[in-house]
C-alpha cells in the first residue's frame, strides 16, 4: 500500500509532461495497468490552454514593461503530489485548488497515477501519486519562481497539504541532506551509469583480475548514482553486474574474431575497389581519347562532302558552258514551243487536235524541275520531245519551223 506520508515536490517541466501524464507518450515508468489512471484533459488539450494562457501573458507582460517577456523566464510548473490508497480525485482537486489561489496561477491538467511502483520481497509496492501541470506566471504576469516560491512559501505548503490530504506531514529535508530525485534526474542518473558501463566495454579487454577491479569502480557508481533510492539491493546488482562482465568478456573474445574475420573482408574489398577504380580512370582516358577521333573524322567528313559538293558544282558548270545554254534562255524556248502547240491545235478542228492537256502539262513540269544540276538533263529532254512534237505536225501535213 501507498505510505501515508504526504509530500508535495514542485519543478519546472515542459509540455511533453502533458502526453506523458496521460500516457500518450510512452514511458518506462509504467508498470502495471494503466487503466485506472485519471486526467482532467488529453495532452493536447492542455498544451492549447498553455499556449493560450501564455499568448495573453506576454501581451500583458509587454504593456506593463515596455518589453517582450524574457527567454529565460520559467512558463511551465509541475507539482508531483504523493497520495495515499483512499485519496480521491477531489482531494487532488483541492490541492490544485490551493496553487491556484495562493500563487494566482493557471492550472493546465491534473492528473493521477496508479500504474508506477516498485517490487519489494517479490510484492509490488504502488507509487500512487498526482501530478498537477500549472502556469509559470501569476494573473499579473509574474514569475512566480522569482517572486512567490520561496521557503517559507514551500515549508507552509508542505503542512496545507497534510491538512487537506488528511495525511502526516513528511519530514523537512535537513541543510547538506541529499534531496530526493525526481523522475527526470532518475532517468539521468541510469544514463549516467548506462553510458559509464559502456566506456568501460570499449575501453578494456576484460579478463577476470579486471572485472574484480571494474566491480570496485562500479560499487563506486552504485553509490554516486543509486545510493539515493534506498529500496534497491546494492548486493544484487553487483553480483548481476559480475555475471554480466563474465558474459560480455565471452562476446568481446567472439566478437575479436569476427572483427578480425571483417577487417580481413575489408581490405579485400579495398583492393578489389582499387582495381575497379583504375579500371574505370583507363576507361574514361580511353572514352576521352574516342571523343576527340570521332569529332575529327566527323570534321573531315563536313570538310569532304563540301570538296563533294564544290567539285558537282564546278563540273555542273562546265557541262552548262559546253551545252551553250542558259536556264533563263531553255525556258523561253519550253515557252515557245508551248505557243506554237496552242497555234497549231487552232489550225485544226476539235476530232483532229494533235496535241492535248497532258502535252502542256508536261512542258510546264519541265520548267518547274528545271534547275542549275538538271540543265542537262531537261535540255536533252526538251530536244527529244521537240522533235517529237515536230513529227506530229508533218503527220498532219502541216510544214512548220519549230
């Protein structure tokens, strides 16, 4: 059963108490059910009336001092209160009550937790407590940490809260006493102890002369960081603790060799990268080396095909010269020629024309392909179709000159 002993302990906190009071965010302090735990608000609702609370704080703030509310200032308060087995959610509810009017504050959330504790002889012992989350300023924008909770303030405290809870006053802690730890310095104390025993594995190779002398050193530690909490068994944990290093010398020695089994792999893998690398270097040297002769016979193919090109232009010209006509002056005489069929086609009735649509539309093809490269060629043409046309009209009995 929960001890009858009542104590209040107040701390500035942050807003991830809010998830951790409701068990949104997931904690190790939780051991058994957590599902007669009680809060008044979800974590996200009391973080909105936080922020909204503390919004018009500092707007107040600012209009009494001329200035925006120092970075430092403490905005967020938690009171851890110990309950006994038959207290109820309304005594906590006084409690906060209490705060509220003496310290003028706001209160976020309140809750009550039944699922921590410790095993003792193999039975568990519950933690039964409340946590009650409040503002860090009082309804004038005050720091109440610089301005209201002081001794005298917290020693009355401790005997309102007795009263209210009908439980027996805890005793004061005396000067140079060591304080109780809270939830955040526990956590920090087993880092601390955590991160020591992992110094110790990486350092030392452990055989059993020096794990004889790391169980003297971590007494030590048992004593800095663990002697505070006086319901755990230092002899267990040492004798726990020896036949963890027993155990971890074994997996250091397994773990030596696969190590020396990895490094072996690695600089095999090291040479193998090596290889591909130089392998990759002569590669891109070779593909640089292609890029360069490929844009030279790319060159020297533009500068052949304009040699190609000059030379059928020059040998075009020269067969034109020789051919002692012009493309201006072939089409005239395809133009001629064309005159001279329509003429002759009037001499003659509509049954006996001797040349049709077909015979123009040729002529008017030959103009229209006629160029400085097909000279020649249409000029040939032309001759051979002229005498063509010249025969059809001897046919007919017509004695033309074309």
């Amino acid at each position: 059963m929960a001890t009858n002993i009542s104590s209040i302990h107040i701390q500035p906190t942050h807003i991830g108490e809010f998830f951790h009071n409701t068990r949104e965010k997931s904690t190790v302090n939780s051991i058994c059910d957590s599902s007669k735990n009680y809060y008044d608000k979800t974590g996200f609702e009391a973080l909105k009336l936080y922020e909204q609370d503390l919004e018009q704080k500092k707007k107040l703030y600012y209009e009494k001092h001329k200035r925006s509310l120092p970075s430092n200032t403490k905005t967020l308060f938690s009171a851890i209160v110990n309950l006994k087995e038959n207290s109820t959610i309304q005594d906590v509810e006084k409690v906060a009550n209490y705060l509220k009017e003496k310290l003028g504050v706001t209160i976020y959330q309140i809750a009550i937790h039944e699922d921590e504790g410790h095993f003792e002889n193999d039975k568990f012992i519950k933690n039964r407590h409340a946590h009650i989350i409040f503002s860090g300023l009082d309804k004038n924008a005050r720091s109440i940490k610089r301005n209201k909770l002081n001794i005298h303030f917290l020693r009355q405290l401790q005997d309102d809260v007795a009263k209210i809870l009908k439980m027996q006053r805890g005793r004061s802690r005396k000067i140079g006493e060591r304080k109780r730890l809270n939830t955040y310095e526990y956590k920090k104390a087993v880092k601390n102890l955590d991160n020591n025993i992992q110094e110790l594995k990486q350092k030392f190779k452990l055989d059993k002369t020096k794990i004889q002398k790391y169980t003297k050193i971590f007494d030590n530690w048992l004593n800095e960081y663990v002697g505070f909490f006086n319901k755990i068994k230092k002899d267990d944990v040492l004798k726990l603790f020896t036949k963890f290093l027993t155990k971890m010398n074994n997996t250091i020695s397994h773990l030596e060799k696969e190590n020396k089994q990895l490094k072996e792999q690695l600089s095999n893998i090291k040479i193998e990268h090596s290889k591909i690398k130089y392998e990759l270097e002569q590669l891109k040297k070779e593909n640089e080396f292609l890029k360069k002769e490929a844009q030279k016979i790319i060159e020297k193919t533009k500068q052949l095909d304009s040699v190609k090109i000059l030379t059928k232009n020059k040998k075009l010209e020269k067969e034109n010269k020789e051919l002692k006509i012009t493309i201006k002056k072939l089409k005239e005489l395809i133009s001629e020629l064309r005159k001279q069929m329509i003429e002759l086609n009037k001499q003659l009735n509509e049954h006996e024309k001797i040349f049709s649509k077909e015979d123009y539309q040729y002529l008017s093809k030959l103009k229209k392909d006629l160029k400085k490269e097909t000279l020649k060629e249409i000029y040939e043409e032309f001759m051979q179709y002229k005498q063509q046309t010249l025969q059809k009209a001897k046919n007919k009995g017509l004695d033309i000159d074309l």
